[in-house]
C-alpha cells in the first residue's frame, strides 16, 4: 500500500463539505484523502472507493484513486488545523487534478453530449443526489481542465443514499436537461453495463480495507445487502428516463 508521507493542507471551509486533506504520497504525487476519525464514516470511505471502481469500468473520467496508508508517526507532529478529523490507518485517495476547477455553469454545454448522459444515468443509478449546479453554481463535485477542456469526476461519498429523492435529483442535477433526451438504444447499453457491474458486486469490494467494513453494529457501517439492492435499481432505466427512437 502507497503511504502518506507529508500532509500539506486541508481544503478550506466553504470549498466542499467534506474538506479532505492534501498530501504528498511516496509515488510523488499529491492526493486529496479522506480517513478514519472523526470528519469521516466508515461507509462514506467504502462508498467512495466502490464507485470509483464502478466510475473506471463505465469508461467515466474519474480522477485517479488509491487506498493510501497514514502512519501514526506522521499525524503525531502534524500542525495541519483540524488534523483530529484524520486517523491513521487506511484512507481513500483522489489524485489532485493540476489547474482545475470546479466545474461553472457556463461550461455545461461543452461536456460531451455522451458523458453528460452517462454521468446523469450513473448517479441516478447509485442514488447520488451531490451533484448539484444552478445558475449560480453549487456543489457540483465535477472538475473543469480549461486548457484541455476535460472533466473530472470526483466525489461519491454521499452515494447510495437510502433517502435518495428522485424528483430534487432531477431538478438539481448538473446535467438534469439531458433527461428525455436520451435514446433507448443510449439507455439499453448502459442498463446492460449496470447489470454486469452489479453482478459483480462481490468482488468489487473484496480487497476493501477490514477498518473500513467491521461491522460491530455501529449505526453507519457499511451494509454490502443495501448496496447491492441499489445497485439492482438498472432495470428501472427505462421507465425513469423514457428513451427517444
């Protein structure tokens, strides 16, 4: 496993809800980590790494990810305010992305068609209402390069929401206008990627960290049944989304 070996910063208040903090890793690149400790559940970690995997398979541009280590000695000395909120042990990281940033509103139409539509149906999919983006921005959780004109997928923390609202999903979302505009054959091909990444279920979280997924009874453990059955939602696709000819 990659480790920790400088904490730099914690992402500003205001920036993002969760404010991971940056490191440097000894690969030598920087990462955006969430851990162990108080700022951080133990499902939101699981959530985060299983949809990462999910992202990659379904050929979305998620940013780079790892399980990294955080050695005690490090924390230990550590004047990072709000160090408290990290633990050593296992943490989720999300490779930074070099001169991003989040995604305006003006830059919507120059996401590809395609990938607007794929992200939409995915996070319909984990039932992942945190991508937000109005007029005035939000909390989009979706990285714009400028120069390269690429995104950045990032995020998923607040997936498999058991309250998941399907109608503010659909009035919040940052690709919201793609509803209706799909086509059935669009939706059946992602359907038939849902399906075969749900049958694999098992063994997507088989190599999850152990301190990530004991269940001692705690409210907020990470529940692979409630996952699962989430997960089956595919089959739905085409009744919530219609489909053009």
């Amino acid at each position: 496993m990659k480790q920790v070996i400088e904490i730099i910063a914690r992402c500003a208040e205001g920036t993002c809800v969760s404010r991971p903090f940056r490191v440097r890793v000894d690969d030598g690149n920087l990462y955006w980590i969430k851990g162990l400790g108080s700022g951080w559940n133990r499902y939101e970690l699981c959530y985060e790494l299983l949809c990462a995997k999910l992202a990659v398979e379904l050929g979305l541009p998620v940013a780079g990810f790892d399980v990294l280590e955080v050695p005690e000695a490090l924390l230990e000395f550590c004047a990072v305010p709000g160090i408290r909120d990290l633990s050593e042990g296992a943490a989720f990281g999300s490779l930074h992305v070099d001169g991003a940033a989040s995604l305006p509103p003006v830059e919507v139409s120059c996401v590809p068609e395609d990938l607007r539509r794929k992200i939409l149906l995915f996070d319909w999919w984990v039932q992942n209402e945190d991508r937000t983006l109005g007029e005035r921005g939000g909390n989009v959780n979706l990285l714009w390069s400028p120069a390269e004109q690429e995104l950045t997928v990032i995020d998923h923390n607040n997936a498999f929401d058991r309250e998941f609202d399907e109608t503010a999903f659909f009035q919040n979302h940052a690709f919201r206008d793609e509803r209706g505009k799909i086509p059935a054959s669009f939706l059946l091909e992602q359907r038939a990627a849902f399906e075969n990444m749900a049958g694999r279920f098992e063994s997507l979280i088989r190599d999850f960290p152990e301190s990530w997924t004991d269940r001692d009874g705690f409210p907020g453990d990470f529940v692979p049944e409630t996952v699962c059955e989430i997960l089956g939602r595919y089959d739905k696709i085409l009744d919530v989304f219609g489909g053009q000819a």
